[in-house]
C-alpha cells in the first residue's frame, strides 16, 4: 500500500512573480483600477485575438475586467439591454452563475437539457426554444472545452424572424445574441478560433480554482458588432461596473480633475490592480501551465483506457481545451456507488469533486418552476460523475498515486 499523501483538489499555483506583481502594485499607491488593469485588459485582447483597431487607428477597447465572471454575464446582459419580459436559455447542467446572472437582470432563465450522453446542451432543442421574448443563449464551455458555437449561431440565425430587438445594439445584431460562460476556458481554442473571438460575448473567470487566477475576477471579450463601436462597449461597460461615475480613478487625478457625473444608478464590481497584477504575471507563465495540464490530462487518459469509465475530449485536430477540469463518468455506477468513491478517495487524502449538481435540483430553480424529471440526460450525467484533481501544482508521483487508488477503489464497484 502507497504512503498516504494528501493531494488538494485545485490549489492556486502562486509563484515569486506574483508576489512581485503585488507588491509593486502596493507600492506604487495604485490599489484599485489603474494601469495594471488597463495592461491586463490589453494582454487579454491578444491573448483572443480580438485586439482590434478603432476608426482612429489607435487600439480598440475589447476587453473589460471585473470582478468575477458573473459580474460580466450580468454586464454584458445589461449592455444589450435584456432584462425583465426577456428570456435567456442557459444549459440545464451548469453552475448556478451562468443562470443567476440572468435572474440578476430581472429575465427568465429557460433551462435547456443535455444532449443524450454529453454534457454540452441539447443543439437541437434550441430553435423550438427561441420566440418572440428569447433575446440571448448562454453556452458553458465546459471542462474548458469550447461548445459547439457553430450549431448555437445557426440556432439562432434560424429564427431571425421571431427576434423582437429593443435598443440599437440588438437592433445592430438582428438576432439573439450569443453569450459564451466560458469561466473554464481561457486559452482553449476550437477551428483555429480562440476562445473571446467565438461568441458574441465571452466571459472568463479568474476565480482561484481557475487555471489562471486573479484571486477573484473576470473579463469580458466581445466580437465586432456592425455599426456598433467597440470603445462606446467599453465605455458603457465602465460606467455600469463603477455606480454610473464618468471618470475612473485614473482620470480623477490629473490636476483640477476632480469633477464628475453620475450618468446611471448603477453597481459596482471592477477589478483592481492588486488582482491584475497577478493576473499579469500568470499570463507570462500561462503558455507552460497549459503544457502541463494537457501533459496530466494525457497521463490519465492512458491510465483509465481500460476501465469502464467515460472521459470528455479535450485535443483533437479540431480543438483543443484549456485542460480545466477533469471529469469522470463510472458508467453502470449508481449515485450511492459515486458518492462511495468519493468518500473512499478523501479517506486515502484524495479531495475530488462532481461538475455539476444540474439546477433543476436545486432549492431556488425548483421555486423558478423547474422539475429534474424533465431533464433525464442531465440527471443521468450527474449520477455517476466525478471530478479528479487536474492542476499544475500535481507531481508526477501524486497523479500516480491518484490513479492507482482509483483505480482499486471502482475496481470494487
């Protein structure tokens, strides 16, 4: 039997750089939004390739960065001006954010089910689901595999005629728009498209579990939008995550530049330079902690092959996900089969996990009306999934200890 080792499920990989980053933000008296942010932002754009030209020729604005990602879902739902009457379908297996931002904005969630045996939402259902008061569909890429936004765009292209638009920029699109939760996959790509360039909006989380954290945080990316300027985005996006304020810290301080207005009643969730700058030093080291997650999640791949258990695809020839999370299924395994391993792994120092819980079994999507009978493909992915750790502080000798003890312990089952 192996000595016992207690491996975490996923611990924020910190290193000197972002301890430095920190503490030059400290000590250069700028705390909160400031030039960290504004060079976070930039990198960002890169990073997806929206980085773009405005009509003046200087570099557009095509990234926000906030607070958390369900700060830019419900932000990118109020730029396009959805709220209450309008409908949002949001994938029935998924965490609570992707659908409580929608409820945030005083608009109805309409849960859609899995297709059978994916995890990803039933393509098909969509164009029945889209009418008069649908104006957005909010895809999960889950694991950080990017969904498949091809069949999302010709959903809702498909029923352009019901679309029922209500401020210019929903005017602009002539559709509903497409809002990728993509709090999984910054750095996954899919047909040579990075993930920011593929939907409509594009939310990340640099939550600390993510892959690339900035303790708490997020950023919004957004592609062109006809007749629409990416920096009157941007600006609007500003005055919403800053109680309406017209001028950010940076400009209050230029001499005799105190003055400002108020131009909205509305909320507050920037980010601030302390949370940019590690977000600054995890992007130079993000390229090889990429490597390693593929590198992890090819190790298990090989390891479980034999089993009878069900993985996701996360590299092929056409895509190729940010290795974010890695799910199990135990195929022929009972919900009380699962939860047994689950407690068998922490008794052996394992921390593991279940991605996701679908809504329609919780407390408050159960008052919105919502019944998990009606959502069998996602009850049955939940049943028998289970999370193993995947990150980059992992040895080599703990995925092996992981593995083996896995593997004997649904050798049981």
């Amino acid at each position: 039997m192996n000595v016992k080792m207690n491996i975490p499920f996923s611990p924020p990989d910190m290193s000197d750089a972002e301890i430095d980053q920190v503490a030059e933000a400290l000590r250069s008296g700028w705390i909160t939004t400031g030039p960290k942010t504004k060079e976070f932002e930039h990198l960002i754009s890169i990073c997806c390739q929206t980085a773009r030209r405005n009509v003046g020729g200087e570099d557009a604005h095509t990234t926000v960065c906030l607070n958390s990602a369900t700060a830019c879902m419900e932000m990118a739902l109020r730029v396009l001006g959805i709220g209450a009457g309008d409908e949002v379908i949001v994938p029935a297996y998924t965490y609570t954010a992707t659908a409580s931002a929608v409820c945030h904005v005083g608009a109805r969630p309409i849960l859609v089910d899995c297709a059978p045996g994916s995890f990803e939402m039933d393509y098909d259902r969509l164009p029945a689901l889209i009418n008069e008061h649908t104006k957005a569909v909010m895809p999960v890429d889950l694991a950080g595999i990017v969904a498949d936004y091809d069949r999302v765009f010709a959903a809702v292209e498909s029923r352009r005629d019901v679309f029922r638009p209500s401020n210019d920029i929903q005017r602009a699109m002539g559709r509903c728009a497409v809002i990728a939760d993509a709090a999984h996959a910054f750095g996954a790509m899919r047909y040579g498209k990075m993930c920011g360039e593929i939907a409509d909006f594009t939310s990340f989380s640099f939550h600390a579990v993510k892959n690339l954290t900035t303790a708490e945080g997020g950023a919004l990316t957004w592609r062109p939008i006809p007749g629409i300027d990416d920096d009157a985005i941007y600006k609007q996006l500003q005055l919403l995550s800053l109680h309406g304020q017209n001028k950010d810290a940076l400009a209050k301080t230029k001499l005799g530049g105190w003055e400002y207005d108020i131009i909205g009643t509305w909320y507050k969730c920037n980010m601030t330079d302390i949370m940019a700058g590690i977000g600054l030093a995890q992007l130079k080291r993000y390229p090889e902690m990429l490597r390693r997650r593929r590198q992890l999640i090819e190790h298990y791949n090989q390891a479980l092959a034999p089993l009878n258990v069900a993985v996701l695809n996360h590299y092929d020839d056409n895509h190729c996900s940010s290795g974010h999370l890695y799910l199990v299924r135990l195929l022929d395994a009972s919900t009380e089969q699962r939860n047994s391993v689950i407690e068998e792994m922490a008794r052996r120092g394992i921390a593991t996990n279940v991605h996701y819980k679908p809504l329609p079994m919780m407390t408050a999507y159960k008052a919105l009306g919502y019944d998990i009978a009606d959502f069998p493909n996602a009850l049955e992915q939940y049943h028998n999934e289970i999370t193993l750790p995947l990150h980059t502080r992992l040895s080599d000798e703990q995925v092996d200890y992981i593995l083996s003890n896995f593997t004997e312990i649904i050798s049981t089952l």
